[in-house]
C-alpha cells in the first residue's frame, strides 16, 4: 500500500524530516520508546500525521496499528495540526443535560467544522472533554485555559469574534 504524502506533510518537509529522524533515533532504543518518541513528536511538530505514525512504526520494527492505537487513545495527541485557541465543550452530564449538545451544533454552524477539526486559517481547534469542575455553570466550554460557564448558543458568536478580533491584533 503506498500513502499519499499531502502537501503539508512534516515527512516531505526537509527541516521538519529532520527533526522527526533525530527523535527516533535518539530515543529508539529507551524502554518506553513508543510513548517518549510520539510525546516529543506530538510537542516538537505539533501533531502525528498518519504517515508519520506509519513511518515511526516502520522505524521500530512494529506495527502501524499499535502506534496508531496509542495515538488515539490519548487526547493529547493529536493527527492534525491544532489551531491557536482550542475550544472544548464539556461532555459530563450536567452540561450534557444543560444543552451542550445545542451548543456544539452552533459552533459548527459559526466555524465551519466539528468536534476534532480545526477551521482552515488555523485560529480554532474543537474538542470534546470530560467534566472540569463548573458542574453548576453548565453549559461550560473553556478556551484554551479559561473555563466559561452559562455559554448559550446565542452567545457563542461573541467568544468565537472575539477570538478573531485578538488575533487580527
Ligand atoms: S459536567 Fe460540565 S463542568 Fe461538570
């Protein structure tokens, strides 16, 4: 099976190949390697594309699969590049019951993309996340490391200019 590289791809981009290279290297031989390699990767590039995840996996004689399996069951690794502000959306039951759902459905209608994605000028990344704490402020997104509680649909536009307005600053 041959993997398409798109244009973005840190693999095809000499500077970044490098750094990919020279992690591996260095760390491939450490017990825990896996995680020491994709931690570094994940902060150094800023994601682990699927062809970065098959290209460590042929570095270390394992399978794709398992590198893939670490990648996607911890949150902070990410398969796409995030955006400057990340935007996630309590999933605990309070804010479930006090119309996150409702509220998710309006930032994909004001961002153009869903839970996972990020808005193609890069500026916005969605994700979903477990209760933080602020039960009682349902429903509660935080932006980056603020919690903001009580955000009705309505309101959301305003955090989401907000955001463009600083970053146009
Ligand atoms: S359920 Fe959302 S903050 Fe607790």
């Amino acid at each position: 099976m041959t993997t398409t590289l798109q244009e973005n791809e840190p693999l095809q981009i000499p500077a970044q190949r490098e750094i990919i290279d020279q992690i591996i290297n260095e760390q491939k031989k450490r017990p825990g390697a896996v995680m020491v390699i994709l931690n570094e990767l994940q902060n150094k590039i800023g994601f682990i594309s699927e062809p970065m995840q098959a290209y460590v996996a042929k570095q270390l004689r394992t399978s794709i699969g398992s590198i893939h399996g670490v990648v996607t069951f911890y949150s902070f690794f990410t398969t796409q590049p995030r955006g400057k502000h990340t935007i996630k959306f309590c999933m605990g039951t309070a804010c479930y019951v006090g119309g996150i759902p409702q509220l998710i459905d309006k930032a994909k209608q004001v961002t153009g993309v869903g839970l996972g994605e990020t808005t193609p000028d890069r500026l916005l990344t969605l994700e979903a996340c477990r209760c933080v704490g602020a039960c009682s402020q349902a429903p509660v997104v935080t932006i980056d490391d603020e919690v903001i509680g009580r955000v009705r649909p309505n309101k959301f536009p305003q955090l989401v200019n907000k955001l463009r307005v600083n970053n146009a600053h």
